[in-house]
C-alpha cells in the first residue's frame, strides 16, 4: 500500500490556473497546463467516457493509466470537488457527471462537511473536517491494502507532502511559464532528500518526473 | 549567427545557490546543482584541464560540447566574473585560472569598468557598462557571424531574455529543490511563445530542456 499524488504542473511549478472567467470556468490556462494528459486514450474513456478509442496511446498515456491503476481510495481538498466554486447549491456532485472516473470512496477535506453521496459506479463522496493524518488513515483502512491517491489541489497535496506522508509524487511538467497561482515547490527545499527522482519525457513535451520514496 | 544561454537550474526554476560560506565560497548546493555538468569529459578537459579523458560522456557531456561550439563571444554579469566577491583587488581575472574556458572575448558588464585583460588561450575580458542591446551589438560584430553566448549570471540572462534577444535558451535541471536564490523562471510568464521547446533525459537525472527561436 503506497501513498500517491499526481499532478501536472507548469515548468515554473503552478498547479492551477488564475484566468477563470464566468464563460472559461476554468481557464484558458488549465487547457494548456493539462491538454496532453486530456489527449490521451485513457483520460478519453475513464473521465470523457467515450467509446471511440480515440486519443494518445504514448508515454503521456502510460501516465495516465496507472494513475487508475491500485487506487481503493482518494482523498481530495474542497476546492478540487468544487465547494468554492458553488458553496451554496447543496445538489453540487463535483465536476464529474453521473459516473466519476475514481471508482473508489473519495474522502473530501472541507470544514463545512455535508451529507455523503453515492453514485452510481462505485465513486462515493464523503465530507469530512479532519487533518492529513486522519483522513490518510480513515482512507487506508477503505482502500484495503491498495493504494491511497491524494488527488488535489495542490495546497492539500503540500499539507501531505510537507507532512511526510506521501510515498510516490508524479508531475507531469507542461514546458509552459504560468507565472502566478498556486506553487507546487514553495516551501519544500530538500524534498528530494527522501526519494529517488527518476524523468521521462513524453512525446507530447511533457516531462514526468517521479519521486520514489 | 544566434544568442545563445545554457543555464544549469533546481526544478524549482533557483540558477544561483545562497549557502556559501568562507570555507565554501560557491556552497554545497553549487556542488549539487552544476554536479552533472561537472562530471563531464568535456568540463573537465576544458574547465578542469584535465587530460586524463576522465568525465562522463552521455547526454549531459553533448550539451556540455554544444556549450563551447561555435561561439564567437561571450557576455557576462561583473556578479558572475566575480567582482562583487573580490571588488577591492585590482588583480582579480575570474574564477578560471590562467586558461579560462571561453577562448574568445568576454565582455563583462560592470558600473566600475576596469582595464582590459588578455589571457594566453584567445580568452580576453573587457569590462564595459552597457545595456543588453548595447553589449549584444559589441559582441556580435567580434563574433563575426559565430554565435554569442550570454553565459550569466542569472539576472544578466534574466534581462536579455525580457528584451527578447535570447534565440536559444538551454536550461539542465536538476532535480533538487533548492526553494532560494534568483529564479531563473519569475517574470517570464509566456516565454515558451516565441519558441519551440524540447526536452531529453540524461543518465544522471538530469532535464535539458531546450527553447529554439
């Protein structure tokens, strides 16, 4: 059972966009940051839920993959669900439609907790105000010796990270400047110390880089 | 005829180190941060003037060759030359010994312009103030249709590339977090549009990351 976060990021380590406008909800920056990992086939049939087989099968796609792979549970911010973006709509189910790509329990951090919801395909959404520490263990004993994801944002991913508890970070780094929003790397000198680094660079430009602890 | 930077930077975009002491005038991060190009058969025979053919001699030494090809001249920072460490000695000639790697003239830009000096291998240091534009017309026309490289430090190259002068950007990454220093990358949101980037791994672990004009 291992710990793990993927996120794309830019080359200056933004892992959100700040260009949200009422008719780009999120940005014309979030298509860039995220297009080659929205390119691929898996991300084409798991979130997009289309048939066709379309979509990149190379090493972006590879990536996306085993982001699926070994996960039993996920644990994601309020901001990631959504809950900043429609704090008053009480009917809100994420940005996912009817049949969420996780599969799996997700545990939402949020200090307004609501009530659980359950959908159709196995993703079940569940409020709770807890620390890093506690959700990680409330989603370990769910995820019955598979993996644990924290998927985002990136500010609950640096609560995980600066607290020592996560075991396999992968970014996948778009060659592009953003220059403002929320930085991955700030405060986290030395977080190479723990892990092994390793890089592979994708077809589309993008360079994974992974951290093995 | 191009101008051309090749920097070597933390994945968190830091192009210079903050830890030096007396004992360790460039610091332990220096050492991390450039350790790979440092390693290279090429850095040793040109830099080190080593002859035993010792270094590495994969993807970081082809970067670490394309480093000295074709340049007809060199601009640097009065940071990088080293005035701001030894701003009181009148013999001061840069960090390099009496065979600096560069063989071809340097101008060093400087508010306190100093006289010029010759050294025996082509190597010339002319100390001038200057802007960017200024500096890049004087090195050009001594290049003589070669490339000129602006070699740093990272606020020199920092101001080139915010006028556009830059054609080929070449950044090794490291991966290591060094969360201090000048970041290379601040202020430059949208660089990557008036370029083409690629990326390659090399065997140490290190991204070389290219911008093409």
């Amino acid at each position: 059972m291992a710990v793990r976060v993927d996120l794309n990021i830019s080359l200056d380590g933004y892992a959100t966009t700040t260009d949200q406008t009422p008719e780009h909800p999120f940005g014309q920056d979030w298509g860039r940051l995220v297009g080659a990992y929205a390119a691929t086939r898996t991300f084409r049939e798991r979130v997009l839920l289309e048939t066709g087989g379309e979509g990149t099968t190379g090493v972006d796609d590879k990536y996306a993959q085993a982001y699926f792979d070994e996960i039993g549970a996920e644990i994601m911010g309020a901001g990631m669900f959504g809950l900043h973006n429609f704090p008053d709509d009480p009917d809100w189910q994420g940005w996912w439609g009817e049949e969420p790509p996780f599969r799996v329990p997700v545990y939402v951090l949020t200090h307004t907790p609501r009530p659980l919801i359950e959908m159709a395909n196995g993703t079940r959404f569940e409020f709770l105000t807890a620390s890093p520490e506690e959700a990680l263990d409330l989603a370990t004993e769910t995820a019955a010796g598979k993996d644990v994801r924290v998927g985002g944002g990136p500010t609950v991913v640096k609560s995980f990270l600066e607290a020592g508890l996560v075991d396999q970070l992968h970014v996948g780094i778009t060659p592009i400047l953003l220059g403002r929003g929320i930085n991955l790397w700030e405060g986290l000198r030395g977080l190479e110390d723990a892990y092994d680094v390793s890089a592979e660079t994708a077809e589309s430009g993008v360079v994974h880089l992974t951290f093995r602890g």
